[in-house]
C-alpha cells in the first residue's frame, strides 16, 4: 500500500485501518471527491465524518489543497483535529482558544496549502479577513472542500438554529466550483428544504440513510418518582457506564447530579449557566474518563462523538421527535447496545403546552410546535412498537423491531373511554357548582371519592360525580388526564395548572372519542431474564476468555497512559472494538496487526510494536 494513494478505499484502509465503507459512504465520497456537492442526512453513529475526511484526503494528495470543516462547537475542535493527527492526517483548528503564536502558524500551514483539513466556526468562517485568505488559496487552486457540518443549525425548525450559519452561503456566492457537503443527523421535509434553500444547495445530490438506529433500545415510563426510577434503571442496567441525564432547567441539573453523587453515581452537572471553564473541564471529563454520567439540559450534547456512551436517559419531556431523537442518538454510537430512557408523566405534558402557549411567537408557529409535541406525545403514550412509530416520524417504513420496551413487554391496554367522559363531567360540573377552577389532584380526589379538607371546604362531597371513578386508580387517572391534554380537550390555566375544557371536549362527553390507554403497570421493573442478557451486553464487544480479558485490561491500561499523554480521549487512540479485537487474535506479527479493524498506517508504526510488546507480556 503506498502512502500516497488517492483512491478513497486505499485511504480508508491506510488511514483509519477500516474494512469497507459502510452503506452510502462510498457513494458520497465517490461523488464529493469528483467535486459534486451533497448533502448528507445520517443518523448520529453512522459515520458522516469519512464522508468528509476522506474526499479531503483525496483531493489533497492530488494538489488540491485544503479542506474548510465549518463545525459549530470549539470545544469539540481540538478533539476532532486530535484524532485526525494519530490516523497521521495533518489537521488543525483556528479558534479563540488558541495563541497568537499558534493561530499564526496554522495560518501559514493553511496557506501554504499544507493542511489537509482546517476546522474552524461559522463565524470565524465568514470574517472579512477570512474570506481573503481563502481568496488567496482559491485563486491558487488550493481549497479543496467545504464541509459544513450539523448543518441543520442553518434552519429555524431545526432545534439549534444559529445566526451565524446563514452567512454561509457566501461560501457557494464566492465559490462556485469548490465542492460543498452539509451534513445532518436531523432533518424532517421542512429543515431539509429549509436547509437546500438558505445553503443554496439545490444543486447538490441529496444521501439520505435509514435511520433507524437498531441498537438503542427504546423504553418510555410514566413517571412515578423520577428519581427513584433513575436510580434504579442506572444500578440496574448501566453500573460504572457512562450516560448523560437531559433535564429541563439548570436547577433541575444541579439538583439531580447532587443527588446522584450522593447515591454514589460519578455524575456531573452541565448547562448554560455554569462558568465555561468548570463546564469545559467537566466535558472533558465525561470524554476522557470512564463511566461518567453528565446531567445536562440540551445545551449539551451537539458534537459530542464519544462512542461508548451507554445510555440516554430523559427525566422530563424534550420539544419534539426531532429533539427525542437527536438527544437518544447519542447512546451508543460504536454500534454496542445501548439505552435511550425516559420518565414521564402528567407534569411534562402540561409544562410543554403552556411553554408554546406562552411563548412570543407568532400564531403559525405555535401551531407547528403544538403538532410537533401532539407526535412525541403519541409517541410516549404508545403502545406499540416505538422505534417503528420513530422511523415512521422520519418518514420511513418498519416492521415491529423487538428490541424496545413494548416489544419486549407488550403493555395490557384498557379502554378509557367512559372515564374520560367521567373526568371531564366532573370539571363540567365545577363549573356549574359556583364557577371555581381545580387542577388535576383535587379532580381525581373527588373522582375517586376521598373526603380532604379541600372536598369539605367546597362541599364537592355533594357532586353528583363526586366517587364515580373509584375504579379507578390514581394513576390510571393521572393518565386519562395526560390523554385528554395531550389530545387538546382539556387545557391548563395559570400558576395553579388548573383544568379547563375546550371546545372539542364536547365531543368525548357524547362518547364519540375512543380511548385505548396503556395499563401503566405498577411494578415498572424490566424481567429477570432481560437483566441477565444486559450484563453480558458490558462485555467487550466480542468473546474473550479470561486471558483475553486480561489481555484486554492491559491494553486499556496502555491506552489511557498514552490518551494522557496525548491529553485525548481514550477512543481517539483506539476503539475498545479495536484493543478487544488485538486481545482476542493475539497478533504476533505487525502485519498481523495491521489487518485488525481501526489499526491504520500511522497508529501501526507509533504504536505497532508497544502493542505486540503488551500482548507478549501477557496477563499479568
Ligand atoms: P457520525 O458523525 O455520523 O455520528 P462518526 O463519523 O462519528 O458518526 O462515526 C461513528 C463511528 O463509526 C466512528 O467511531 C467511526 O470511526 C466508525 N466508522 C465510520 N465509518 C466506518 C467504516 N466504514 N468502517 C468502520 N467504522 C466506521
Ligand atoms: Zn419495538
């Protein structure tokens, strides 16, 4: 193999140590290396970076010059330019957190033409003094490639839309010729046209992978106490694995990881509020140490590549599908079995109403979210398959898939109908009986019939609905009324979240709507059985004997002394995949070596021989 070759699966093999291209990466490398524009819709874990990395490795051995990756995030530059420089592809990224000295030496690599591929954000990118330099290497036939990644930030229906991506299609004004690839985890119809249009990409060939993502498993529970359950589903299911927690609020976040601290979890919070440095460094930690667990709000998350993350576990309700989505997306990107978890209840359907209801937007747009969290809802309250009624979302056809928590457990389902109209003729009758407004608790208390203090102050006791639901449970309860709101009968009001009905709650009183609710089960606790399975799941991802796994911790040993070193994360130096594959077929040989997955040129000769050294020394 020479170490020139420009034919994208010589590159492939010679720089990232892989087999094959996976599914359409060799189309799309095909096309943006003959200079064709695309865009790239992938699931998150599907492997959108090669199909940038590479065309810019190609057209940089055939004089091209250099690569311009627009990414949003600094913070994650350095990474992402880090592991590019072990596979031995001369990478860099210009950002504030550089020195002078520094961003003036990645300037002078950048111009001459040297770099392969320069990171930088969108708004460094489109500087006046930018544009010049890359003027400058245009006119010498030296910029290579655009590559804008999460390009969905350029769009307002994508859920991290930022300003300064909409200056980019100066890059398509002022270079015509010079390839573009916009790449997406996320893009329903609206944000891909949204995306075509502001990028002026209508030129470009659209890839669009499945996006189903077969190993995360799927699981929604009705809220019960969400911390309790939080903690269970961790020691259960993901002890000493790394996982990021999504809650709401900054308090809620800070709340939560202290809580998980003191049940003896290694978890972190993260959210806008905190100092940059202290978030910084615990993003660091999350990346380079093991089994750490993040408590987040969505400011975190974008970018974040580590491979190894386990689960995803939801304590309140995101925005959309699209957020569900993007948000779970993150377990599991090394393709092991992983996670996406969710609590919720009665609260969060309320909350994400009135966050619309209440939000300055225009009535349109409102309309457009309230349809969009009308899907999740659906979704949560489901009692089929989830990942099918997910691709479904995205547009995209399935079969039933077994690996999420109503294929696994199908839930028992009753039918809700009468109680629903029970519900609503007792808020009916609230109103008739002096006008007064009540929320979900004391209209269950007067269903169920319990006398409190509050039935007695207002005499609700006399009801003619007042013990008409005692069949009924609490939760069962709390579920018809999460129903009846998410379909639209019945709205909540004020600071008090008290229960009113609309103008189609009509139409459940005469009993012309059926409801089919899932029988919310009172002992949530996955099967013994399931429990096994998933324990085997933490295993390297394949079959090791004991020597093998002996084998494997030497490695892992060896690993993280030369992550350190490198100040990277572990999974930058090699995959756990990659070390358990050297600990299983115990490669005697460099060339042996060098035929494992993940093992490249560069990483053989810098570390080839410390391998074999490791391995030789066996279990110790
Ligand atoms: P995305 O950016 O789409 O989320 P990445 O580019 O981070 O995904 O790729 C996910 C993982 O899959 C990475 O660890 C990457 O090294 C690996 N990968 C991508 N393409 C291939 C391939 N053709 N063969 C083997 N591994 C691959
Ligand atoms: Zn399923």
């Amino acid at each position: 193999m020479t170490p020139t070759a420009t034919a994208p699966l010589a590159i492939l093999h010679e720089v990232f140590g892989y087999a094959a291209f996976r599914d359409a990466q060799a189309d799309i490398v095909d096309h943006v290396v003959a200079g064709g524009d695309a865009l790239v819709l992938m699931p998150t874990g599907g492997g959108k970076s090669l199909c940038y990395q590479v065309p810019a490795i190609a057209r940089h051995r055939a004089g091209r010059g250099v690569a311009v990756v627009v990414s949003p995030l600094i913070a994650l530059m350095h990474d992402q330019v880090g592991a590019l420089e072990e596979a031995g592809v001369h990478a860099a990224f210009l950002n504030s957190t550089l020195t002078l000295d520094d961003a003036q030496r990645i300037e002078r690599e950048m111009m001459g033409g040297r770099l392969v591929l320069l990171y930088a954000a969108p708004e460094r990118v489109t500087t006046p003094r930018f544009l010049a330099q890359l003027d400058s290497l245009h006119e010498r036939g030296l910029l290579s490639l655009f590559a804008i990644d999460e390009a969905h930030c350029v769009s307002q229906w994508g859920h991290d839309f930022r300003e300064d991506y909409l200056a980019l299609n100066v890059l398509h004004e002022r270079y015509a010729d010079v390839p573009r690839i916009a790449l997406t985890a996320t893009a329903d119809d609206l944000t891909r046209a949204d995306i075509i249009e502001r990028l002026q990409l209508q030129d470009a060939r659209v890839f669009i992978s499945s996006f189903d993502r077969p190993n995360i498993r799927y699981a929604i529970v009705e809220k019960d106490n969400a911390r309790a359950q939080l903690l269970r589903f961790i020691h259960d299911e993901h002890e000493g694995e790394a996982g990021i927690v999504y809650c709401q609020s900054r308090k809620k976040v800070e709340e939560t990881a202290d809580w998980l601290k003191s049940e003896g979890v290694a978890a972190l919070p993260y959210h806008a509020g905190l100092d940059a440095d202290l978030r910084r460094r615990h993003q660091d930690r999350f990346l380079r140490e093991d089994g750490i667990v993040m408590v987040a709000t969505i400011a975190f998350g974008m970018g974040i590549d580590k491979p190894d993350v386990r689960f995803v576990a939801h304590l309140d309700l995101p925005k959309n599908i699209e957020s569900y989505y993007q948000e779970t997306g993150r377990a599991g990107r090394d393709g092991q079995p992983a996670d996406a978890w969710m609590a919720y209840g009665l609260a969060d359907v309320v909350n994400q109403r009135r966050m619309i209801d209440e939000s300055p937007a225009g009535e349109e747009f409102k309309r457009g979210q309230r349809g969009k969290l009308d899907a999740l809802l659906a979704l949560a309250e489901a009692h089929d398959c989830r990942r099918v009624r997910l691709l479904d979302y995205f547009g995209e056809p399935s079969q039933p898939c077994g690996n999420c928590d109503n294929c696994l457990n199908p839930p028992a389902t009753w039918d809700a109908t009468e109680s629903a109209r029970k519900a609503l003729s007792c808020i009916y009758r609230f109103h008739q009986n002096g006008g007064q407004r009540f929320g979900a608790g004391h209209l269950i208390d007067v269903l169920r019939g319990k006398a409190t203090d509050k039935v007695a102050q207002f005499h609700h006791e006399r009801l003619s609905t007042f013990g008409i639901g005692a069949d009924v449970s609490e939760v069962q309860w709390r579920a018809v009324l999460r129903q009846l709101i998410a379909l639209g009968h019945l709205r909540t009001e004020g600071e008090y979240n008290t229960l009113e009905l609309t103008a189609s709650a009509r139409e459940v009183l005469r009993g012309d709507v059926a409801m089919l609710l899932r029988q919310a089960s009172d002992a949530p606790k996955r099967k013994k059985a399931a429990r096994v399975e998933r324990s085997k799941d933490k295993a390297p991802p394949v079959k090791l004997d004991d020597d093998g796994l002996e084998r494997f911790a030497a490695l892992k040993a060896w690993r993280a002394e030369v992550a350190r070193e490198h100040n990277l994360p572990a999974y930058v130096v090699f995959h756990d995949a990659t070390l358990a594959e050297m600990a299983r077929s115990q490669p005697e040989s460099l060339d042996a070596l060098a035929a494992i997955s993940g093992v490249g040129t560069k990483k053989l000769e810098a570390y080839g021989r410390e391998i074999l050294r490791v391995l030789e020394a066996g279990p110790t």
